[in-house]
C-alpha cells in the first residue's frame, strides 16, 4: 500500500492510495500521451496537463503513464511567453501512442499547417484517444475529427469554431470527454480533465491524493462551465446580471426583447436597466450591441465568411446597418477591419531575437538583459494579433 500525506481539521492524517490502483498499474501497460505542441502554444496549458502524469507516477509508485512532446519537424517550439522547447521528437518519430493532445495557444488559426492537419487524421485512424487543449480543440475540428462530437475549447475561439465548423456541437463547458474525444478551455482547466481521465484509468483514491498534493480542493467536472470575462469582474455578488448577459451571448443572431430579457432573469425592466447602469455604466440595449459587434470583430478576424453572413449571424437587419453600428463602436468599417488583418506581417511587428553571441562578460549581461527584454516584447506582439485582444477589461 502507498500512502500520502494530508491534513484534515489540523491533524495530520493518511490517506490510502488503493490496492486496486497498483493492482490496475500491474496488469495494464503504462499509457503513452503524446502532446503536439503548436507554434505560440500556451506554457501553462501544457504543464496543467503534464503535472498530473508526473503525480500519477509518484503516488503510484509505478509508470503509468509516459508523456512525449512532438513537434512537426522535431525542431524547438515557441510558447506565447517567448519560452522555447525542444521536443523528444517530431510528428512522424512518434513511439506508439495510446492518448494525443494537441496544445494550442495564441493565433490558433494561423499556428498550424496542413501536414499536421493530415497527420492528425492518420493518428485518428488508429482509434486512439484525441484531445486538444486551450485553442487546440480548433486544429481537430479543422481535421475533421470533432464532427458530430461535443467539444469545449478556450472561450475566445468558441465563436469562430461554431461559425467554422457546424458539425461540431462547441460548448461552454470547461472540459468535455466524448467517446474517444478529449477537449478542454485553457489555463489550469487541462489539470482537471486530465485527472477525470486519471480517475477513469486508475480510480478516485489516486486522484484524490494527486488534488491534495496539488492544493487543489475540489477537481471540477464536465458539468462545470467556463467562467466568461463579465463573471470573471463580478464574481459571484449579481447572479442576475451575469444570467442576463449569459442569456445575451447564447442569443446574437436573433436578440431577445428587453422586456422579455428581464421576465427570463426575474426582474422588472426598470430593475434590470439599473443593474447594467451601475455595474456596467450602460444600458442593456448598447451592451447587447457590444456584445454583437464583439462577436462580428471575431468572426472578421478568425473567420472567412462574408460581412452579409457576419451581420446576419450577429442579428443586424441589413449590411449597411451592421456596418454603420461598427464603425461607431470600433471606430473604423468591417472591410477595413478585415483588410487591415489582411495586410499584417508578423515580420514588422515581431522584434528578431538575438542569437549571436557577444564577446566579453559585459556584452553577455547586456545580450541577456536585451533578449529578454524583446522576449516579453514579442509575446506582447504576438497576443496583439489575437483577435480578442483586450476584450478582458481590468477594473
């Protein structure tokens, strides 16, 4: 038996990792998960996703699972915060996988090739377990391999996946593990898919012990919701103006009256309009219109569909109006919102890193201290690109 070390009501106890886990461990080989890392992935996605494995072993005793990082052509990789990683190996020098997962991160539409779009595919083909992380879940729908499957991905991708790709069924679900798929929004999310799938493998009692080593007091499950940027502001002190904003962004193309907006959430008209005037110093109407124009200005950038289809999908009655509500809100018209998104090169606007070496201690010091410097200013450049770019306001 293995036990792990907790505390409960300050008294130092032990909880018992069961024999059935070992027992498991023994029969069953351990589990190969390859994770495919994409240009500009996010680093905190794919260390919430590998830390569990890690425990897993630990508590265990046993090798449960090996994990293996890839790459296209096996050759470093960027993470959005200018971190380069070199991988075990390339797509194609893969070992045998049981479970692959590929971790997205910023610019999703823009970080990934055909050729792993087709490896992608080929791997699927071997009936193993597929997952993505943060914006990776786009790049499977993009193979083909989330049609008529539930998926749940970063929030700031959802809009573009569901215009992009009708037969997936994208929710708002902070993970969702369907049949021999496996999805998942960003951040620290991964930590709890991967110990749902930890449990499934081994049972509750080593999940349980990877939670407390991991201060983690409660795993969250596929029934727990992405928190979106207004939650994220209030918290949980107006439950009814987040459910009014929430019943907002589930109803763009065709918006719900006011009057019936409020009936839905239990509230007078007048109630609802002074709860968005004092904690969103707006009026519901021109708050639903943001949230209108703000799902247009993503479907501009991520998406190739046409202005006509982008007003009609975001409930404005005719181009001309879409066009002159945007160009008032954000300043300047759709097509040149989408032109200028068009014309962007990442080369003027993406400092080069230093990579010769500089003579002397001195010029070493300040070599670092300059690489670093435009380490932070290329992630910087690079987030800029998002799409969503500042759409979280920090209050």
């Amino acid at each position: 038996m293995l036990y792990v070390p907790h505390s409960k009501n300050g008294v130092a106890q032990m909880t018992e990792i069961s024999s059935s886990c070992q027992a498991s461990a023994v029969k069953n080989k351990s589990r190969n998960i390859g994770f495919l890392l994409l240009d500009n992935f996010t680093m905190i996605a794919l260390a919430s996703a590998v830390e569990p494995l890690r425990m897993a072993n630990q508590l265990s005793g046993r090798e449960l699972y090996n994990w293996h990082t890839l790459t296209e052509d096996g050759s470093q990789v960027m993470a959005s915060d200018g971190i380069r990683i070199t991988p075990d190996s390339s797509m194609t020098d893969a070992p045998a996988l049981d479970t692959l997962i590929v971790v997205g991160g910023v610019n999703i539409t823009r970080s990934f090739t055909r050729r792993q779009v087709s490896w992608l595919q080929s791997m699927a083909r071997k009936h193993i377990l597929i997952g993505g992380v943060c914006t990776g879940p786009y790049l499977l729908a993009e193979a083909g391999l989330l049609d008529g499957y539930d998926c749940s991905a970063h929030w700031e991708c959802i809009a573009s996946l569901q215009e992009a790709f009708p037969k997936v069924r994208a929710t708002n679900h902070l993970f969702v593990i369907d049949r021999d798929r496996m999805t998942c929004s960003g951040g620290t999310v991964p930590l709890d898919m991967m110990l749902n799938m930890i449990k499934r493998d081994f049972g509750y009692q080593l999940t349980a012990g990877i939670s407390e080593m991991f201060i983690c007091d409660r795993v969250r499950n596929e029934s727990d919701y992405q928190r979106i940027p207004l939650r994220h502001v209030l918290g949980t002190t107006q439950p009814k103006l987040v459910e009014a904003v929430s019943l907002m962004e589930s109803n763009i193309e065709e918006a719900i009256e006011l009057d019936e907006l409020a009936g839905y959430v239990g509230l007078s008209r007048r109630q609802l309009e002074r709860l968005f005037q004092k904690y969103l110093q707006c009026s519901p109407s021109k708050y639903y219109l943001k949230l209108r124009l703000f799902r247009a200005r993503q479907l501009l950038k991520q998406t190739s569909m046409s202005i006509i289809e982008i007003a009609a999908a975001c409930g404005f009655v005719s181009t001309p109006h879409f066009s002159k509500c945007y160009r008032e809100h954000i300043g300047i018209p759709p097509r040149e919102e989408r032109s200028g998104m068009r014309s962007q090169e990442r080369s003027q606007t993406v400092t080069p890193l230093v990579t010769t070496a500089l003579p002397g201690l001195n010029q070493k010091g300040e070599q670092m201290q300059r690489t670093n410097s435009e380490l932070a200013m290329r992630a910087l450049s690079e987030a800029q690109f998002e799409p969503t770019y500042g759409s979280v306001a920090l209050q």
